[in-house]
C-alpha cells in the first residue's frame, strides 16, 4: 500500500506540475502543445497505469493522503476531479474529525439555513460534503455560556466539555442592583474565568426559560431581557450574539428540532413544546413549582428523620445524585429491599433505603412532601393534549418525542416511569408512540447542544447577531433576533 501511495502520489504531482507549468508559461495558451496538454490532461478520463487498480482501492488511497492532499487531486484530471467530490469522501473524513458524524449529519441538514427551520436538503443528494468539510474548517471557535437557573456552564465550543462552572446566583451580582449592572459582573466574571478577551470570539447564550407565557406583558419582559443583554455584551466588544432558549438547546442535542422538553431546572420544572426550533408559546408552556431543590431538601428531611449527620445541603445533593433514583410502580418499591450505600468525600458513608425512590416520587406525588403542584406526568399530558388540539401545526406527531433536560432529569427510571404514566392518562390517539428520553449529554446538554450550533457551516452567517445588525432592527423596531428566543 505504502509503494502504491508513492506511485499514486508521484503521478499527481506530475500531472498537476505539468497543469500548472502549462498554465502559468503562457496564460493566452499561444502554445498548441502546451494547450494540448493541458486540454489532455483535464479531458482524458484515464489514469494510465493506474487504471487496472479497483475504484475502491483508490478512494483508499485519496482517505489515507487526507482532505488537503485530496483536494490538489481536482487539479489533474476530469476524472479525479469527480472522485474528489464523491460525498462518501468527505463523509469518511467528517467521521474521523472531532465532531460526532452524526452531530455533523443533523447540523448540516437541519441548521444549516438557521431559523426559521425546513428541511434545507435532500439529504444526503444534494449536499456537498466537501463544501461543507470546507466551510466547517472556516468556522472560527464560540464562546458558550449556559446560564442555568442553579449552575451555569462555560467553555469553548471546539473543546469537548464544559471548561468551567459556577453558581449562577451567587455570580449574578447584587440582586437589587440594576439589570446592566448584574448582568455586566455575571458576563465579566465568566470571561475572566475564561481568561480571553469579549472581543475574541462571538458568544453563544443558552437562556433559562423565563416569562413563558404568551401574553402581552410576558413578551414585553422577553424583549426587555434579550436587549439588557445584547447591549451588555456589545458593550464589552463581543463580535457577534448567538442567544437560544436552553429548552431548544437540550433539543438540538438529542439530534431533533421538534418535540416537548421537560426540563426539571433549579427551582421549577419547565414542560417546554417546541415546534422547528421554536418554542410554541401560543400553544403553552406548563411550570410546575418544584425542581432540583425541592428534591434534595426533602431528601435532607428524610435524613434527618433517621438521625443522619452532614456538613453541608452539597453532600445531600451528592447523595442524590449517586443513589437516588424513580421507580416503574411505587408501590412494588416500598415492599423491596433497596438498601444501598454510596461515599462522600472528607464526610465517609452513607446508607439509604426507601428514600432512594422516595425524592423521585415527588415528581409525580407532590403531596408526599406536602408540595400543592401539579403532577409531572399531568402537566407533559397537559402540554400534549393542548398540541393534539391546537390548529397551529399540521402535524399530528411532533409532540410525541419528550426530551428530559437539567440535573434532575437525570434521575435513573424518569423515562420509563413518565412514558408509564402517560400512556395510563392520555387516550391512546395523542399516548401512541410516545418516547421519552433521558437527557443526551446529562447535565450539560443545553451546552452541547450550543457546540452543535457553533460549529455547523453556516453558524457565523445563519445563526449570529452582529452589533452592527442588531442596532439596525432595533432602530427599525424589528425583532427577527437570530435564533429562537
């Protein structure tokens, strides 16, 4: 193979020299040999002693030379110029880039125009991967900044996870100073971390869910919000503005632009229906008064019902999140045996049993800590009966893929027990066919999500907000923002 390489590569750079010397020695091609040869070398669909070696063996040896090498290869001749295009190529080399081949797949065929989303191809017929490997190649890095109601996380979107962390309230500033003001500290704190300049690079936001209803007052709060933060970071020099609901983030990171994201955030849990990237306000966004904190507080109770000691509410959400989980049947649960133990560090062992499934079924039974919400299950149910009614979408299917976002979703047994529950609530023509899935990348998939967008081909032109745009709707009073916040 190694011999091979030598001879395929010789007659490359031959050939391409002999284009190229023809080309630049008489660029009015005066010279009949030299246009001769150049017509031959271009026209001629052999590859000489080449041509006894298998198709396959070739695109072979074009994957082992790598996309730069490759790309020289249109130089020669016609018929190399159309293996270089081959799609299956530049598949093969996006499959062994950085980027998951299916990331890669979903972003170029869903996002690439930007919002508002159809399906902007064939796929694959009429997409070009060599153009798209090209134009990814080009895509300069994002900053991504999460900023969840309980943590936020942040990081460069070509790095593989979240480079860092921290407690959004306790980094939002003073909470009775001025909007600016808190938001300004948060930003300069997370670049400060970061240790780059605003200037450097454009910034993706992932926005907690907010103001969700669609009324008047709501929106007026929405658009009071994205303006406090776009001018804070055009402030601070940011070249251009990505901002995305988190719900629609957690999404994109399960590889789907429809369907109903049940995030269980920090201190609500937020039943999200999201219709081509865009979340369907209209149709209506269920908050249910209970999250994360709830969960580990009633958790703390029932530790110290038993006497059990500990430094800190971090060591019960430690705990939590290593031995809790929610059960299929209630019930059978309580009749079993599910003693399990689990170390924390500096503060030694710890053995729970019932309350392992105990936190988790408040979720669907807030009376067991006294808690007068609705029930998960009835307000996704809620959610899906008011798609299954609403004439705004012609589709009858879309609501039927359920995305578990946050912390908490990540909860083993959520899934299972949220599609039992449905299916015993819902009639079966909106209950057929649902799927609920566990959150893609755990804590972190609204940021994954973010680093899907960041680096699909178009991400600079499709999907950013630049300073000198954005002032320009806003003199307008438009509001076409990119994104779907």
């Amino acid at each position: 193979m190694a011999s091979l390489l030598k001879k395929v590569w010789g007659s490359v750079i031959n050939r391409s020299g002999t284009v190229s010397s023809s080309s630049s020695s008489n660029s009015s091609f005066s010279s009949s040999v030299g246009s001769a040869n150049r017509d031959f070398f271009w026209d001629s669909g052999s590859l000489g002693e080449l041509d006894n070696i298998p198709i396959d063996i070739i695109m072979q040896i074009l994957h082992l030379l790598g996309p730069r090498e490759t790309v020289r290869l249109a130089l020669v001749c016609r018929y190399f110029r159309v293996l270089v295009s081959d799609n299956r190529l530049w598949m093969s080399f996006l499959q062994n880039g950085k980027d998951s081949w299916d990331c890669v797949a979903f972003s170029e065929t869903h996002l690439y125009a930007g919002p508002p989303f159809k399906m902007y191809y064939d796929y694959p017929a009429q997409l070009s991967f060599m153009n798209v490997y090209a134009k990814r190649s080009l895509v300069p890095g994002a900053v991504i900044i999460d900023g969840g109601s309980g943590y936020c996380k942040y990081g460069w979107s070509k790095f593989d996870s979240p480079s860092g962390r921290c407690a959004t309230f306790l980094e939002f500033g003073n909470i009775e100073s001025p909007m600016y003001a808190r938001l300004r500290h948060f930003f300069s704190t997370i670049y400060s971390r970061m240790q780059v300049k605003p200037s450097s690079q454009p910034v993706i936001l992932a926005i907690p869910i907010c103001h969700c209803d669609d009324t008047e007052s709501a929106r007026a709060s929405r658009k009071q919000y994205r303006e406090a933060v776009f001018s804070v970071l055009f402030d601070m020099n940011v070249p251009a503005i990505c901002a995305i609901d988190q719900a629609v983030l957690a999404l994109y990171a399960a590889k789907r632009i429809s369907g109903i994201v049940v995030h269980v955030g920090f201190n609500v849990t937020s039943v999200v229906p999201v219709y081509r990237g865009k979340v369907m306000r209209e149709i209506g966004v269920e908050i249910v008064g209970i999250g994360a904190l709830k969960l580990t507080s009633f958790l703390k109770e029932l530790m110290q019902r038993r006497g059990m000691t500990y430094e800190s509410l971090y060591t019960v959400r430690t705990i939590k999140e290593k031995l809790c989980y929610v059960a299929l049947d209630y019930e059978k649960e309580m009749r079993k045996d599910t003693s399990a133990s689990c170390e924390v560090a500096g503060e030694g062992w710890f053995t729970l049993s019932k309350e392992r499934f105990q936190i988790g079924e408040l979720l669907f039974q807030p009376h067991l800590g006294r808690v007068q919400v609705m029930a998960l299950h009835r307000a996704v149910g809620l959610c899906m009966d008011h798609c299954y009614n609403s004439d705004i979408v012609s589709d009858v299917s879309w609501y039927k893929t359920v995305i578990l976002a946050g912390g908490t979703g990540c909860l083993p047994g959520i899934p299972e027990r949220l599609e039992k529950e449905l299916t015993e609530l819902l009639p079966e023509s909106i209950s057929e066919g649902i799927k609920v899935t566990p959150p893609p990348f755990g804590t972190d998939s609204a940021w994954f999500g973010a680093k899907i967008v960041s680096n699909v081909s178009t991400f600079t032109e499709a999907w950013c907000e630049t300073k000198k745009r954005y002032r320009q709707e806003y003199k307008r009073g438009a509001s076409s923002i990119v994104g779907s916040w």
